[in-house]
C-alpha cells in the first residue's frame, strides 16, 4: 500500500516505520529539520531496546509524492487549516485519510449526531476550509492510545500504548475500513474497528482535556496534579460538563470522573503532550479539546463554567508565552 505520513513527529513516524516494516512504500509530507533529517537518516524509531531505520521518500511538496493508497494525517489541530488545502495532490478518488490527531476533528457530526448532524464547528473549522480541503468521503478517524516523543527530527522514541482505534465518521463497518484494521495489525499495531468512532474520541477527550491545559498551566505530570484535592475537584468539574454534553449528542459516559482518574494515575508521572509543546515552544491545542468543549456546550443547551474558567486561563498563559492566537 502506498502510504504518506502528514505530520512525520513522534505518532506519526511511529506509524510510518511500522507501516514500512510491514511492507507499505512509506513517504513522508515534511519540512524544515524534519525534512533534512529523513534525507539523510530516514525515519527512525526507538522501541524495546531496538532502533530501525527505513529510508523513505519526503518532500515539502504532496506534488513530488502523486496520489497515495493512504494518508496519515499525524499533526497537531492548529496546523489543520493550512496543511488541508495542500494536500490534495495525495488525494485519488479511492484514497483513505487516516486522522491520527488528539481532540475533536473537523468531522465529528459527520453521519453522526442526531439533531445535531452536519453541524460544522466553529472552533475546529470556521470558515470549512478543511472539509472543503478533504471530502468526507476520504475519511477514517483514528484515536491513538500510546505515547511517543521525539529524541531529534525524525527520531521517535516509543514509551507504551499500542493501539490506534480506527473506524468510519458513519459506523459503518465497511469493506474498507476492515482491510485498513488488518494492515494495521499486521503492523504490529492493536488496532480495533470501532462501532462509532466518535464514542472513542470523546472518552479520550474526557481524560486529556482537563489535564492537558492543567500540566500547561502547572508544569506538572499527571501524577501531582491528581494527588491535589482541589485540582482534582476542580477536574472532576469539568469532567462532569463534558458528560453531560456527550449524553446529549449520543455518546453516554458510564464512568463517573473518579474511574477515569484512576485509569490516568496508571501511567504514573506523565508529562502531557501539551505541557511537551508549551516546553518547546509550540502551538498548543486548546481548541480541539477545550474550547470545542465550549461550544459543544453552546451547541445543546449544556452551561460549562468550569470548562471556561479552563479555557480563559489556558488561553491567556499560551497567548502570553506566543503559542496561542490573541
């Protein structure tokens, strides 16, 4: 299968060098140091002891790397907007796209959502420019559940977790979406069909977007901030908010706020992916898991003054520092 990483960073190489091991022709949409690195070293992965090193084709343009059987989309919600509408050069009229991306992606009510289905979100794509960049009908989403980060440019250090939940916006199980399961697995990946890929997305947000901006905001691992009474109060709060949205766009919660908490304590002291991001500099990805909170909440009648009190004060650190836009 001829398969093009977009976002070759810590999951996304991850991804890559186990598709090449597997066999994939693996190329890579990159730039800057990342490019420079893949030219001389390939994409690189550290895991169990070992590295393996697979020599791939990059490039800066989609042009230079024709049309794709699958696309992995592996970069953070802020570079959306601008790397959707290059990418079409990737895109045949049969080519899956592969969202391996943290939060609520552009097409969550998409053949989904009740009342609210078709609903375009204004904090993930406000003017449509990435649903107009990748037809729905490409899409297959992805929640990763595993940790990775990066020992330089195209050097991914793998941690634990290896499971990436796949399935399609509607449901369905299609013909598709089994056969990209079992490349996956093949790939020395765990890689189950969900029965509805938002439900997945959503339980994962319900964890990361309290202690996501919290660690931003602290610096700290997951470990001391729930070990903090009143902050884990404070996320158990929030938490709440966010189950009561999800009940009411058909994604029920089971769990009380304490369940998920124990889950996140089995990971020890655990630096987040967002507390990494502030520490280099980086975008960060507020919007894709607080503030769609927020507008989720607007969305179906559900007040959420916890999730913008997290929001405001998330917000206006990342601004302060330039990772955020005023």
């Amino acid at each position: 299968m001829k398969t093009c990483i977009v976002g070759a960073g810590a999951i996304g190489g991850w991804i890559g060098v186990r598709l090449a091991q597997a066999g994939c022709t693996v190329s890579a949409l990159a730039r800057g140091d990342t490019l420079a690195a893949l030219h001389t070293h390939g994409l690189r992965l550290a895991e169990n002891g070992n590295t393996q090193s697979h020599p791939i084709q990059a490039s800066a343009h989609a042009a230079d790397l024709g049309t794709q059987d699958l696309v992995v989309i592996a970069v953070k919600a802020p570079s959306m907007a601008q790397i959707a509408p290059v990418i079409a050069p990737l895109l045949g009229s049969q080519t899956m796209v592969l969202t391996a991306m943290n939060g609520v992606p552009w097409w969550f009510f998409e053949g989904f959502g009740g009342a609210f289905q078709g609903a375009c979100l204004q904090t993930i794509d406000p003017d449509g420019t990435i649903a107009q960049a990748i037809p729905a009908r490409h899409t297959i989403g992805c929640v990763v559940h595993a940790s990775c980060s990066l020992h330089s440019p195209g050097f991914v250090q793998h941690h634990f977790g290896n499971k990436l939940i796949i399935g399609e916006p509607s449901g369905i199980k299609t013909d598709r979406v089994q056969q990209l399961s079992a490349l996956l697995t093949q790939a020395g990946f765990e890689a189950p069909v969900a029965g509805q890929i938002q439900q997945d997305t959503w339980y994962k947000l319900w964890g990361n977007m309290t202690v996501n901006p919290v660690s931003a905001l602290t610096g700290a691992t997951t470990d001391k901030i729930l070990a903090d009474p009143l902050v884990r109060q404070f996320i158990s709060a929030v938490m709440l908010e966010a189950k009561e949205i999800g009940a009411r766009i058909g994604i029920p919660i089971a769990q009380q706020p304490e369940d998920r908490h124990a889950v996140t304590l089995k990971l020890g002291a655990f630096k987040t992916s967002m507390l990494q991001d502030v520490e280099s500099g980086k975008p960060v990805e507020l919007d894709a898991l607080v503030a769609v909170v927020r507008e989720l909440g607007q969305l179906t009648g559900v007040a959420t003054p916890n999730t913008d009190t997290l929001l405001g004060l998330a917000r206006l650190q990342a601004q302060v520092r330039g990772l955020y836009p005023v």
